[in-house]
C-alpha cells in the first residue's frame, strides 16, 4: 500500500520499473511537466487549463490523457464538468509527489503558470461568492434558529478531536466547512456534495485556507464510489434531515469507516418547524436519539455519545442541534479475541 502524503523522510517506496518507465515518459515533456506543476496547486478543468497554459483544447486534452494513463494525475467528473488533479493513490502519486518536490518553485516558467493559474482562481472565487451572496439571507434565516454556529462547531471539534485522524470524508459537504474545520490536524480530506455550486463555494473556501491536503468531488451519500474501510471519521453535518432514507446514508457512512473509525453525524432533534418543509426543502422535522443510534446500530456500530446543544426543551421556533457519535467495533473486538488467546 503506498502512502499518499506526508512522506516521512525513511520512507521509499520502491516501484516497478516499468511503472516508473511510464511515468516519467509521461512526465518528461514540457507541457506535461507545466501541467503536472499546476495540478498540484490546484483542481482544474480542461477549460482552465486551456487559459493557463495559452495551448489549445486538444492539446491540453491529449497531454492530460497519457498523465492519467501514467497514473499521474486523476480526473473526477462534476456534472457535465471534468476536474483533474495531482494523483494521490498509487505508485505514481507517489512518483509525481516526488518530481514535484524537486520543482524549484521560483523557476520564471513555472511562476508565469502560476500567476494565470491565480487568475482563474480569482475568476472562480468571485462566482463562487456571487452564488453565496444569493443564498447567504436563507442559510442564515436557519443558523439564526439553533445555538451559535461557534458553539456547534466547538462541540464538533471535542467530540471528535480527541483521536487521531488521518482520513476524513465530510458528506454532504456544503461550503467545505468541517474540512476547515479538521483540515490542519488531518492527513488527508475529501468532501462529497450533490451540488456543483456548492462544490465551487467549497473549492474556494479550501483555496483560501490554503487546505492542499483536503479535496471535494461530486458524489452521492447514498451512493458512495470507495471502497470499504477507507476513511477514520467520516461526518455528516446538517445532511439528514435533507434525505428520504436516513437509515441508508448511515449506512454507506459506516462501509467506508476504517475498524475502529467514527461516524459524527450532526443534526436536529424533533422539532415542528413546519415552514423548513416548504421554505427550506427539509424532508425530516430532526430525528430522536433514539432514531440515530438506532441506524448506527443497524450499521454495525456502537454508539458512543450523544449531545445536544440549545435549550432544555424545544422551545417555540427554536432548533436543538444534536450530536451523535459512533464507533466500528472492529478493531476492539480483534483486539478482545486477542486478548482471549493470551
Ligand atoms: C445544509 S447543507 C450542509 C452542508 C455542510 N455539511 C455544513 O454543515 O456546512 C446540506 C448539503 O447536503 C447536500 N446534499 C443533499 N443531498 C445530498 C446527497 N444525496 N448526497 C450528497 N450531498 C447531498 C446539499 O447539496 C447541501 O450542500
């Protein structure tokens, strides 16, 4: 299994030499090479691409194809859009780590690319904000019902904080906040929305933060294209109560857990504000304790904590935020089988 990132000084990982061939083939060429330097940096389309580099489509469409053959870089689709990045898995993410890093940065070529690349980012940002501008008034008419986003965001960050994390994967996404969140203490982050617009508020937040390490990618909670036992938290913050199988998105959360990872799923007790139906596409009015614990249950993990957040009761047009937190027994139950034999 090869490493992704932060490669520890010790660590060589030997490829094969025809891998190796391949991969530097793919990287020896000067347009090839500019573009590996700039998918680094960032997740572009062919389109920003095409502006980056002053070459036409097919150019840069062909080039981007023998880097992904090599295994260079990955593309993944976001509705009618196709977005590349720097591989991150397998041997030649390993390798285009590496070529990389030799990069001198301040290199005049490499610096141009840079400067347009930031063009397009700026380009991106302010669309990005335009779209948030226009749903800013509704998110914040919601925020304004429930504890402080702070509070929330403080009690997310204990509940979860105190372990490790290497991996995780924020579903249902949103503007990429519990990536900014985690994204300093983490190996790696991988954020999935439905919505591309969402999606470009997100990209552009984790730009700002300056989050190379987190990424975000179209996707489905109901669906999710990765393998099982990939992620150490997985989140799903203010999601539920969007879905008309809650169970089911749990679910697909727990099949990708590593053993002994956590689930954190934040949202709402019951309530009966009628109006989130309509004003706000709610298809759930929040969940019981009870409700959650049980899906996590049915999922094959152990409950491990509940919190809620906000007055004692619901009190009238208020929202109480609750905090569930869920553990895959794997690990503790190789280790008491373990223990067993000793
Ligand atoms: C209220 S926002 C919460 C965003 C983020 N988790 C946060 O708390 O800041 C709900 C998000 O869930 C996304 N969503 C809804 N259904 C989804 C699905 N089936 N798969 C993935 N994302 C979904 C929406 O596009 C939206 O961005």
């Amino acid at each position: 299994m090869f490493m992704s990132f932060g490669l520890p000084s010790e660590f060589t990982p030997r490829l094969a030499f025809g891998t190796l061939l391949d991969g530097l083939k793919a990287a020896g060429e000067d347009t090839r090479l500019r573009l590996l330097a700039v998918l680094g940096e960032a997740d572009l389309t062919v389109s920003d691409l095409t502006e980056i580099m002053g070459q036409s489509q097919p150019r840069i469409s062909r080039h981007l194809k023998l880097l992904a053959e090599a295994g260079l870089v990955e593309r993944h689709r976001e509705a009618s859009w196709v977005f590349y990045r720097r591989a991150t898995e397998g041997p030649n993410g390993v390798l285009a780590l590496r070529l990389l890093a030799l990069l001198d940065p301040a290199d005049p070529v490499l610096l141009r690319d840079r400067e347009r690349l930031a063009d397009v980012r700026a380009a991106r940002a302010a669309a990005a904000q335009a779209y948030f501008r226009a749903h800013a008034e509704e998110w914040g008419h919601i925020r304004g019902l429930h504890a402080p986003e702070a509070e929330v965001e403080a009690a997310v960050h204990a509940i979860l904080g105190g372990e490790r994390i290497e991996t995780l994967l924020d579903l249902g996404t949103g503007t990429g906040r519990m990536l900014e969140l985690f994204g300093h203490e983490i190996t790696r982050g991988l954020g999935l929305d439905l919505s591309p617009d969402m999606l470009a508020v997100a990209r552009a937040n984790l730009e700002r933060a300056g989050l190379r390490n987190c990424s975000v990618r179209q996707g489905d909670i109901f669906n999710l294209a990765m393998p099982r036992d990939s992620f150490d938290a997985v989140i799903i913050h203010q999601v539920l109560h969007f879905l008309d199988d809650g169970a089911r998105a749990v679910r697909e959360a727990a099949r990708v857990l590593k053993p002994g990872g956590r689930l954190l799923v934040v949202d709402f007790a019951p309530h009966d504000l009628e109006f989130l139906r309509d004003a706000h596409a709610h298809r759930r009015l929040g969940f019981s304790a009870e409700t959650v614990e049980g899906w996590m249950a049915q999922a094959g993990l152990e409950p491990l904590a509940h919190q809620a957040l906000g007055p004692e009761r619901n009190a009238a047009g208020r929202l109480i935020v609750s905090l569930w937190l869920g553990r895959d027994p794997r690990k503790q139950a190789a280790a008491g089988a373990h223990r067993e034999v000793m």
